[in-house]
C-alpha cells in the first residue's frame, strides 16, 4: 500500500500511540493520510479518544486477516477519491484564473490582484506601475499563416513578457494580443526601463513557429502608467496606461510612451479652450 494507510499499535502501558496519532495529524505531509488502530476490546476508550483526534479507524484484536486488509482497502479507495476531488479542485480554480493558451493570468485574476495590490501600496505610500501591451499589426499575422500561428506567437509573447519581469511581478493576458504587467512597489523610470527592454527583445529577435519556415519579427507598443501612492485607482490606472498605449499606435508604433506627469496633466486640464 505504500504511504497510503499508516496502521499504529495501541499499547495499554502507554497514550504514546495517540501523540503519534495527534502528530501524523498536524504534520502537512501525513495530514490526510488515513490511519488505521489495531488494539484490545478494553482499549474502546482509547479508540474514542483516537476518533476524536483524527483517527479514521480501528480494529481490535485478534485479528482478522481478511477484514484487516479489507478496511485498509476502503481507506486507500477513499483517500485517492479526496486525492482526485483536490486534484479537479485546484484544476478548475487555476482553470479559473489563467488563461489557457499562454499560461499567464487571466483578466479575471488581474482585476482582483490589482485592487489588493493598489490598497497595499496606498498603505505604504509605494508606487504601483503598469504595463499595458499590445503586439503591432497582430491581425496579419492570423491572416498571413492562420490562427493556430498566432496562437503560437502568442505563447512565445507571453514567455518573454514573463522571463523579462521579476518574480512578484504579475504579467497577465488582457485579451486578444493585449497583455499587463502589474509592478508593485516599482517607480515610473524602473517600469519604462522595463517596457523599453521588451520592445527592443522584440523588435531584434523574430519568433519562430513549427507550422512556417518564416521567422515572424513582431513588435510591441506599451503605455506606462504609475499610480501616485494615495489616490490612483486600478480602474485610472489601467485607463492611463490604456490612453498611453494608444499614443504610442499613433506615434507609429514598436514604441514605449508613459502617461503624462500628474502635475503636466492638471496643466493642460485648466488651459483655456
């Protein structure tokens, strides 16, 4: 049965059998791990006592071969059923939150990982930075050498979006050919120095793909925007950086533009007509 069932001893001279009991129960590797009691008829308070701390069951002596080894069969059959419901359980939540073809988070999972990131940086005072990209003139790409080509440019995208930012960073799909790249703790100048190391990764190494000879060069346009520490949104932020990335199409493209200085904004807001 392998680590399947762990079967313990009761010993009336001693409650060490139960410590161990109580031990397998607290310890995350053994923690769901069925255990099975052999004792004596007399040890029936011990077997309660064992229930209540987390045994699954017991059988008392003498022993029967036959039902010994059937009740450590009905033990394995259920903890492999758990196994499996775990298993479906943490399927269908990273189902959930990632997105399947490039690996990276979902929007789902962006929108509710931004707001606890905003509200934790307004407690510190820290920045928030923000990366939206989009890829350049992506619908050629699906129309030249089809949707599964673009499908795999999209995998390989992502990759490098990921292999480009730090460990707490979170780089998520946005949609389409959209990505973001949430950057707590991150100062505008960092967030640019990011952004700009992407576009030229992009722009100097061609994508290759299993169903074309062809080397595939696609670049990026990203909006950058900073929260200021106190009152920034998700929703303002993702806004500027949406705002920002649209500059950078019309500027021509395979370019990073942040968004404008809180203090220039509020400038060209109180201008005159």
């Amino acid at each position: 049965m392998g680590g399947d069932v762990i079967v313990i001893s009761l010993s009336m001279d001693s409650d060490a059998p139960l410590r161990l009991a109580s031990r397998l129960r607290s310890l995350e590797p053994s923690r769901q791990t069925p255990i099975l009691l052999i004792g004596d008829r007399e040890d029936q308070p011990l077997f309660i006592k064992a229930l209540e701390l987390g045994v699954n069951d017991y059988i008392t002596r003498p022993i029967d071969d036959q039902e010994l080894l059937a009740r450590i069969r009905t033990q394995v059959r259920r903890k492999r059923y758990q196994d499996r419901l775990h298993e479906n359980f943490l399927q269908h939540l990273s189902m959930a939150l990632t997105d399947s073809l490039t690996g990276l988070h979902n929007r789902h999972y962006l929108s509710s990982h931004l707001d606890s990131v905003m509200e934790r940086m307004r407690d510190s005072g820290k920045p928030v930075s923000l990366l939206m990209i989009d890829i350049d003139h992506f619908k050629q790409v699906n129309d030249t050498y089809g949707h599964s080509v673009g499908d795999e440019a999209l995998k390989e995208i992502g990759q490098r979006i990921l292999r480009n930012v730090r460990g707490f960073d979170l780089a998520a799909r946005f949609g389409g050919e959209e990505f973001v790249v949430v950057m707590p703790d991150t100062p505008l100048e960092v967030a640019l120095g990011v952004a700009d190391r992407l576009c030229e990764q992009m722009s100097t190494n061609p994508i290759l793909v299993s169903a074309s000879k062809d080397k595939i060069l696609l670049t990026l346009s990203i909006g950058v925007s900073v929260s200021d520490g106190t009152s920034s949104t998700a929703e303002t932020l993702l806004e500027e950086a949406d705002k920002a990335l649209y500059q950078a199409k019309r500027e021509g493209r395979s370019r990073v533009v942040p968004t404008p200085p809180k203090s220039a904004k509020t400038a060209v807001e109180a201008a005159p007509g």
